[in-house]
C-alpha cells in the first residue's frame, strides 16, 4: 500500500510498542523536529503503558492496532485469529478512550477472514512499501540510510520502537542501537530531501491509495504443519 501521488510526503509509522526504555526517547526527537507518526501498538503493551499511550496521543501522534501480541494469526485456526482481532481493538479502545481506525497484522501477515474482520470492524489494513531492516542489530547510521534509500513518493515508511519476537531472535542478536537516533537521522534526512512527514491516517486521507494484494492457497500452511508434525513423528534413517 501506498499513496498514489508524486508529492514528496511520507507516512512515519511505528511497530510493535510502546516499550518504556524506547518510545520517550523517540517521541522527544519528533517533537523537537514537530513530527507526528502513526504508532501501530500492541493491545498487551499499551495495557501496561497507559499513561505512556496517552501522552502519544496528547502529542498529536496516531494510535493504531498491531495485535494483542506478537502471534502470527496465520498461523492460529481462523475463528480464533478473528476473534483476537476483535479483543485486540476493544481493549486497545479503552486505553485510548477513542475509535482504532486502522490495523497492521504482525508480520505482515493475514488471510481473507482477518482483513475481512478489520474491514467490518471499521479498520483501514495499513501495510508498508518502505523500510529500515531495523530488527537486525546494526549501527544507528547504517540503519537510518536503509530507510532514507527506501523513499519514494506517497510512501508509507517502517521502523520499530522496539523488536523482542522470537522470529527477530532468530535472524541474530536484538538491535542494540538507539531507535532514537534512527528517527532523529531519518527524519533530518527525508527533510533535507524535501519530504514532509505525517502519520499515516493523513496520508491516507489526503491521497488515494494503491494497493497490492498476494494471495496462498489455503492449505499451504495446513501443508507445512502436518509435514512438520510427520517429520518428527518419522524415526531416524539407521
């Protein structure tokens, strides 16, 4: 997804928040630079971080859905991915004390029963055509130029106030960097390149939208499990 325009503007969209040692610290560089994002938060970390939830909110920033956790729902049998979207929203409602409005699976990852159910909840599904790779550890600067090359136009940009899932555990150590300096660089950066910065309900808004959609056969991933489950179950070549 992306807006379909040639106007140098860019969506400023977060994930996986609010963390208590990360957001503070990345919300006083927007608010030096007057910057205002989108935060795609989990419902289980604004549960624990309300009053942080809140002062996003008082600075102007957009608060949106992630998930109650980090789960991918592709993965969980579809009336339950559908009913932990629907929990996921009127919790996170109550911390916010307003409408959610738009949603960003974990991962990137959905079928047709979840982007249905966000649909009928009232939510825009927001996915991203920019990034910085910020969940593998790198240094600030290496990072926030993986970001800065990723610009175009209507572009809806990815960075994280934190990553702790077990599939970034995976792919090597957590980032160590400091997340704010990543957005103070970006930031300085796309607007030196004369980009302006918005969250991403006013891009939306602003522009229309163009949307790519792929598809997988609904028993691929029935597929992978069962092998998974036959591969264990098969006793070793002697």
């Amino acid at each position: 997804m992306r807006a379909d325009t040639q106007d140098r503007v860019i969506a400023l969209t977060y994930d996986d928040g609010p963390h208590p040692g990360h957001t503070p610290a990345i919300l006083r560089e927007l608010a030096d630079r007057d910057v205002r994002a989108t935060f795609f938060v989990l419902t289980e970390r604004a549960e624990a971080e309300p009053q942080l939830v809140r002062s996003m909110l008082a600075a102007g920033h957009e608060i949106a859905l992630h998930g109650i956790d980090h789960a991918r729902l592709t993965e969980v049998f579809w009336p339950r991915a559908v009913a932990r979207i629907w929990r996921a929203k009127r919790r996170l409602e109550k911390v916010t004390g307003q409408r959610v409005s738009m949603y960003r699976p974990t991962y990137g990852a959905q079928g047709l029963a979840q982007f249905v159910t966000a649909r009928l909840l009232g939510m825009e599904v927001v996915y991203w055509t920019a990034w910085a790779q910020d969940w593998l550890d790198d240094d600030a600067r290496t990072v926030a130029d993986r970001a800065v090359l990723a610009r175009h136009p209507g572009a809806i940009l990815l960075l994280h106030d934190t990553t702790e899932d077990g599939e970034a555990m995976r792919e090597g150590p957590l980032p160590s960097f400091d997340r704010a300096e990543v957005t103070a660089r970006v930031v300085d950066e796309l607007r030196v390149d004369g980009y302006e910065l918005v969250p991403a309900g006013e891009l939306i808004g602003r522009y229309p939208l163009v949307r790519s959609v792929t598809t997988q056969r609904p028993w691929v991933g029935l597929k992978r499990r069962v092998g998974t489950i036959l591969d264990r179950a098969t006793p070793p070549a002697r």
